[in-house]
C-alpha cells in the first residue's frame, strides 16, 4: 500500500461491483473503492451502467486509511466536469404577466388614494 500516495491518478480493473461502489484492482495485491457518488458526473442509479467487472479504468486516490486497510478512489476526478447548461425557461405568455401585476397595480393606486387622505 505503501506504493500508492494522496492524489496520485493511476490505472486499475474492475474487480467487484456493489450497489454502494466498484473495487478496483490497483495491482496484484491492493484493491480500492470507488464510491458510488465517485464514478462520474450527475446522478447514478446503477453502478452496471457505467461500469463492467474486467473494466480497465483510470482512478484517483483520495484517501488512504493503513489502520484499515482502504483506500478511497474515484473516476470522476479524472474526468472534466461537463459544462452546466442552462437551465431553460419556460416563456410566461403576457396574459399571465399581466393578470398577476393587475392585481398590485390596483391594490397601489388604492394605497395611494389612502395615503393621500
């Protein structure tokens, strides 16, 4: 274990797929695991969509606990983050612009004969 440092990117295989992560076989004798939340960008409901058990991958290490034995890797680290899309909004035709300012436009000129008084 002692081989593999904080941050470095290295190559590795599937070796094993949870419903939680993928184990990944950096060499002969040390596996790690990728998190669920690790493999890619967005949202992913199943690991197998992503991911096969013999799957070569390049992963980077985030965390290695040696009290117990774990190394903590990721995919997405290695990836560029997509870029945001914008999000779309839906058109507000003027009736309904309209039909919600109305309201305040007479409520204001009701406030204002008040003030006045």
């Amino acid at each position: 274990m002692s081989t593999f440092k904080v941050g470095d990117v290295v190559s590795g295989k599937i070796a094993g797929i949870q419903s939680y992560g993928a184990f990944v076989a950096l060499d002969n004798s040390t596996q790690g695991l990728v998190h669920i939340s690790e493999i890619t960008h967005g949202f992913v409901k199943d690991i197998h969509d992503f991911l096969e058990v013999g799957q070569e991958v390049k992963v980077k290490i985030l965390d290695i606990d040696e009290e117990k034995n774990k190394i903590s890797l990721s995919i997405r680290a290695t990836e560029e983050a997509p870029k945001e899309q914008p999000a779309k909004k839906k058109p507000i035709s003027s009736s309904e612009n309209d039909e919600g300012f109305n309201t305040l436009r007479d409520k204001l000129e009701e406030w204002i004969k008040k003030a006045d008084k």
